[in-house]
C-alpha cells in the first residue's frame, strides 16, 4: 500500500474484467475507470489513494493486490463482507471496437456513500489536496449518494482541494436517463476546476457540435482548466481566454482502446503537478495514450509504463 499522504485521490468503482480473446476463451484482469487512473498516477510517482468500496472475496483480494503491487493506496477501500465487486465482460466487434457488458447491481462500490462508515471516505476526501472523479463515479450511486458525494467535494474545494473531472459518458450506466445525468452532471460542473472531457462523450449527452463548443459550455460554469480529449486527431487546451490544439505526435494502429482516456488523464495530472505547463502536459498525455492503445487491456505491462 502506498503509505504517502496521497497528492491525489480517485473516487470511483474497480470491477473485474473478462475480456474475450480472438479464440473465443476469457482472460480476467482488474480495471475501472478511475482505478486505471489511479495505477497510471503512481507509476508516474504521484502519491495517489482510490476511494471506493469491495468485498471480502478473492476476487477483492485480488484488485487489493493488484493496487499495493502498483502502489495505489487502499486507506479508502471499504471492505464490505459477503459482497462481490462488478463485472464487466467485454467482447470485440469488428474493427476493432469494444462492447462492454456490466453487471454491478451488487457491487457495494455503488453504495460508497450510503455504507456505515463512508464518513471514512469523508473524511479521506477533506484531506486530499487533489480528487479526482468521473462521470461513470456519479452513475454509481443513488441520489443520496450524489448529493452526499458532491457535499464533501464541495467542503474540500473550499478548503484548498482541486477537483477534476472526467465526463466520461456512458448510456448504459444511466439507464438511458440522460435528464438524470444532465442534472448530475450539472451539479457536479459547479464545483470542478481542471475538466478533461473526450469530445465524442460530450456531443452524445449535450449535443456539443465541436470541441470549441464543449470548452465554451464548460467555462460557463467558471472551470478554469480545460482539456478535451478528440480522438486520434489532437487534444483542445483552454486556460482563460488562450486555447491551442495540441496535435497526436504519432498516429499509431490501435489494438486496444481500453483505458486509452484513464491514462491521458493520468498522465496530464502527473505533469502538471509536477509543474509542467497545461500543453507540455498535453503531450507528456499522448504519449503515454499512444503506448497503451498499443496493447490489449486497461493496465499495460510496466516495462512500457514510462510517463515523461
């Protein structure tokens, strides 16, 4: 476990992954969205804590082991007996493309903020200087959960936090509700500083006609900070009133898509907060994207993991 005081902290679900190889046999790994994030920040040697919540099963166990291998604090994982942590199953579709099957309706990540003792996670929170979340984090949980998850977030960005966010859209985890998700997404954006948001998520759930459009809706709500994520193609930087398209250095043949945004967004961060600038930033984020979409699965082997 990673014993630092974490520079940042993730909040979010780990599930179990059974990808489908080309032979028709399953290959099981851990992942999540911000779990990813999570492994991508401490190999870059950021001190980082994933707040979320499992089981006492094997299967637990084994994302409890794969995080203190990586050196992921786990301080903020509940462990929740007789409970299992979600599935996700995950086929190939021709060209390349994933489809992702969920089943976490027992996941007791999804109750985080709802369990006897989430004011632990409260009180993790408070103390991080930097919380990181998604939009699949806030399809999660209940209402009450939101309302409670966003309270604290709050409280900690009043006293000095840094809140980022991640839309990272998905239909399926809202049911189809996109009202729902709107009015989250909403509350949410009031109290985020740096958003890295991919452009294609964006045009899906507020109709966004160009990466401009997403950086001019998002500064509406006074975020600072703005990186949105547009494929192959380039990355849209915005701080104030300078925005630059930060080009894809190389354009790679993709075997994997999985987990490509979660380690954009991890490597970004680590630059930054090691003082790089938002564009040089941008490109220490390509760089580490182009590696993994190079390799199959949400975590690639270590000896490619390098950062800068």
């Amino acid at each position: 476990m990673n014993e630092k005081k974490p520079s940042v902290t993730c909040v979010g679900e780990a599930v179990i992954e059974l990808a489908r190889g080309d032979d028709g046999r399953f290959s099981i790994s851990c992942g999540g969205d911000t779990f990813n994030t999570a492994i991508y920040l401490a190999r870059a040697g950021v001190a980082v804590s994933h707040a979320t919540a499992l089981g006492d099963d094997s299967y637990s166990d084994s994302i409890r082991t794969l995080a203190a291998v990586e050196g992921v604090g786990c301080d903020l994982a509940l462990k929740i007996s007789g409970r299992l942590p979600a599935i996700c199953l995950i086929d190939a579709k021709p060209g390349g493309e994933r489809q992702y099957r969920y089943w976490r309706e027992g996941s007791p990540a999804r109750e985080l903020f709802e369990l006897p003792d989430w004011p632990r996670i409260a009180d993790g929170l408070l103390q991080s200087p930097m919380i990181y979340f998604t939009g699949i984090t806030l399809s999660l949980y209940s209402n009450t959960g939101v309302g409670r998850m966003l309270a604290v977030i709050e409280t900690a960005r009043k006293n000095g936090a840094k809140i980022v966010f991640d839309g990272n859209f998905r239909p399926h985890g809202w049911k189809g509700d996109l009202g729902r998700a709107r009015a989250v997404f909403i509350e949410a954006l009031k109290r985020v500083d740096i958003a890295l948001p991919a452009y294609d998520d964006e045009a899906v759930l507020w109709g966004d006609p160009s990466p401009e459009a997403t950086v001019e809706r998002l500064q509406a709500f006074g975020i600072g900070e703005i990186v949105v994520k547009n494929g192959p193609s380039s990355a849209l930087v915005t701080t104030g009133s300078a925005r630059e398209h930060v080009p894809v250095p190389e354009i790679v043949e993709p075997v994997d898509p999985m987990a490509v945004g979660d380690a954009f967004n991890a490597a970004y961060l680590a630059a930054r907060l090691s003082g790089e600038g938002p564009v040089n930033a941008v490109q220490h984020a390509h760089r580490l994207a182009g590696q993994v979409i190079q390799h199959r699965g949400s975590i690639m082997p270590r000896t490619g993991a390098a950062v800068h």
